[in-house]
C-alpha cells in the first residue's frame, strides 16, 4: 500500500484512534505525485534528446554512415537529422511547459486539464517519432536503390539475368519486414519508457475525478 492509498484509508476511518484527513490532504498528495511524474517525464526526454545527440556524435565514423556520406546527399540527410533534434526539442519545451502548470496549480479541475493536457502530450510525442522513424527508414531504403553501387550492380545483373522482379520483389519485401521490426521495436520501447508513468498519471486523474464529484 502506497502512501496515498494508506492516506485515503486513514480518511475514511471513523475510529477515534486515527486522525481524519479532509479532501485538501489527498489533493496535495495526488498534486505532489503528479508533480513528480510529469518532472520524471521532462528528465526522460531530456535525457533521450542527449542519448540521440550523443549517438549521432558516435557514429560519425561508423562504416555505415561513411558509406550514406559517400553518397553527396547532406542536403538529405542532415535536414532529417535537425528534424529529429526539432521534435525531440519542441515536446522537452511542451512537457516543461506542463510541468510548471502542475506545479503550481491550486485546485482539483486545473489539476486534471494539466493532466490530460500532458498525457495528450506524450501520446502525440511517440506518434511524432514513429512517424519521424517511418519516414527516416523509407528515405533510406530509396537513397540506397538509388546511390548504393553495390546495391545498383544487383539490379543491372538481376535486369541481365531477367530476375529483376523477383529482385525487386525481394528487397521491397525484405523492405517491409525490417521497417516493421524497428518500428515495433521503437513503439514497445516507447510505450514502455513512458506508458508507466502514464499509467500512474492516469490513476492520479481518476482519483481526482473522485473529489471533484
């Protein structure tokens, strides 16, 4: 039993052994509570944003990325690489945002607006970045057809061998199936980063729904 669940208790008892907290004690604690989760998810993303600067940094030198810059297409990639700094950036200055509302909100209903107000938030954020995933994943499997020469000297031999639908067929499917993978990979990472502190906001909200009646 939690500290707040104890609390509630504590307040309906009609014992003369335990003291008797009012609606004003429970709201401050679910206030505190929801306080501290909505800072939890503005360090997270915060540190999700450093994670993916740091990475990038990383990388640079990787085979994979010398191989994408040996391509001549920074106009490409670099602007999908500061889109992913924008979003990542703009939801830190959202979820920041909400965290100040709470903190100092003052009263039941305000309370649960700013609490719906940052579940929404979040919910658009992991949207935001599948679909940012979906489309990096895309632009690189079409960069790849068209500037890779290893992968271009399969399609002319495949074109030669009058197997190119089937190649076709084959690096589209293989296409799907990996796209696929990452982008579960990313939504399970995703819900699970952050659907349990939603989960606990939400539980937060339906006992001030109780209060508010």
């Amino acid at each position: 039993m939690d500290a707040l669940d104890k609390l509630k208790s504590d307040w309906k008892r009609s014992e003369i052994n335990y003291p008797r907290f009012s609606e004003k004690d429970i709201y401050a604690m679910l206030h505190k509570r929801s306080s501290s989760i909505v800072k939890w998810i503005l360090i997270i993303s915060v540190l999700e944003f450093v994670f993916w600067l740091g990475l990038s940094f990383l990388l640079r030198d990787s085979s994979q990325v010398r191989r994408i810059d040996s391509f001549n297409i920074q106009y490409i990639t670099i602007p999908l690489e500061v889109l992913n700094y924008i979003i990542i950036l703009f939801f830190v200055g959202v979820f920041y945002r909400n965290y100040n509302k709470i903190k100092v909100t003052d009263n039941v209903r305000t309370l649960m607006q700013n609490i719906l107000h940052t579940k929404r938030a979040v919910t658009y954020y992991i949207f935001s970045i599948i679909i940012y995933m979906l489309i990096s994943i895309i632009t690189i499997f079409v960069l790849f057809f068209n500037y890779d020469p290893d992968l271009i000297k399969l399609i002319h031999e495949s074109e030669a061998n009058g197997d190119l639908l089937k190649f076709y067929a084959i690096y589209v499917g293989l296409a799907l199936v990996g796209t696929a993978v990452i982008l579960l990979v990313f939504w399970l990472f995703y819900k699970l980063l952050y659907g349990l502190l939603l989960k606990r906001l939400h539980r937060n909200y339906e006992e001030l729904k109780k209060l508010d009646l």
